[in-house]
C-alpha cells in the first residue's frame, strides 16, 4: 500500500485488524478478494486517532470542502474554522476533532432519525456521516433531509460500504444482515441496503446537483461528496 497520511492527525502508520466475520461474508454473497478490501476499508487504522480508511478517506472530503490541506486537528484552530457550522450524524472518525468547533452540532439515531430532522433549513455548511446510510430504512429521504438542512453551498461528505462489482440492492426481502458484534447485534446495526456501483446516483436522486468520489486506497476505501 503506497504510503497514506492519516487526513485526520496527519499520522502516517497504520496498522491492520480483521473486521468481517464468515457468516457476514456469506450474507452478503460477497467474493474473498470482496471480503478483502472491505477488511481493509474498516480494519486499517491509524495507530494514533484510530482512523480507519474510511475515516481517512472521510477526513480527506471534509478537508476539501472546508479548503485546507492541513490535518483536521490543526484545521480546527483556525479562524475560518470558528465560523462553520458541521452536522454530525451518529459519529464518525473525525467526530472528536470536529467536536472542538463551536458550530459543531451531534445527532445520533433513535433520538434524531436522518429521514425527519429537527433542523431548519440550511442550517449546516457541512454534514457528515459515515457507514450509516446503509441502516436508513428510506435512504433516499436521508439524503433529501441532508440536503434541506445544507446551505446553499454547503456540502454532504458521508461513506458507506460500496460493493462495487454490482448494483445496489434493497436487503428488506433478504435474511437480515447485521453490522457490528454478531453477538450483540441489534436491530439498529440492520442492514437495509447493500450499495453498489450506482451508489453514486442516490445523492443525485435526492437532489444533490454534483457528487464527487474520493479515495485513499480503492475500493477500500471512498468517501462521498454531495454539493
Ligand atoms: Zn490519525
């Protein structure tokens, strides 16, 4: 793996964990070369924050849309960084950075649903999520609910888990999937949808007029960017 600088503390070791488990890979009918980036994705982190990519890959959208190349935890020092407004659903690796903000704002699933957001419109410069969209039973009216809350030129930065050699596919008719211990699995870590290749399309669907897709080690690991 070419070397990547953690967008999150700007640490460059990382290391690796398993994270997906046999009956999760056979659930979703997925590939071992699958299974592996998905691994890879979830389960290398950095030994410092405890990013995983996904977290760095999330990092790295937040970076672009706030304009600064610098790591999160230095980023949020700045003055221009005083006067944004960020929306956290459900916690992401960049949540206890971003959480020094005044304008930060957490909302987590059952108290805030992402499909009727207590929020008025755009109230947010930035929304970010990560690996949750997957558990919305209406994913569509999630992304809608973020974007009516974005200002006008704000921004939407989420991951999700993406198969990519496929279509999205809706798991409601499906034996139930769950993310998390398979041992303490509740009904909150159910999975509704197994995004795809056209994963790109569901922002647009919602409303979004652009989508861009980063990656710090494809496909392991991508993060979206909806404006
Ligand atoms: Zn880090």
């Amino acid at each position: 793996m070419s070397l990547i600088i953690c967008s999150i503390c700007g640490n460059d070791e990382f290391e690796d964990t398993t994270i997906l488990w046999p009956a999760l890979i056979e659930e979703w009918e997925i590939s071992t070369e699958e299974a592996d980036y998905i691994n890879r994705q979830q389960g290398t982190h950095c030994v410092r924050c405890k990013a995983n990519l996904r977290g760095v890959a999330l990092g790295n959208a937040i970076r672009e849309v706030v304009g600064t190349g610098e790591p999160l935890t230095r980023f949020v020092k700045t003055s221009s960084a005083g006067r944004l407004r960020v929306l956290d659903i459900n916690g992401t690796a960049a949540s206890e950075v971003l959480s020094a903000l005044p304008g930060y704002v957490r909302a987590d699933y059952p108290d805030v649903d992402m499909q009727a957001m207590p929020f008025k419109a755009a109230s947010f410069d930035v929304v970010i999520h990560s690996d949750t969209l997957e558990h919305v039973p209406r994913p569509l009216d999630g992304l809608k609910e973020c974007r009516r809350i974005l200002a006008p030129n704000g921004h939407l930065c989420y991951t999700v888990p993406i198969i990519v050699g496929r279509m999205t596919r809706n798991r409601q008719n499906l034996r139930p999937s769950y993310h998390g211990n398979p041992e303490e699995s509740g009904y909150d870590f159910i999975v509704q949808t197994e995004f795809g290749a056209d994963a790109w399309t569901f922002p647009l669907q919602a409303g979004f007029s652009s989508v861009k897709i980063n990656t710090v080690s494809f496909p392991a690991a991508t993060a979206l960017t909806a404006c």
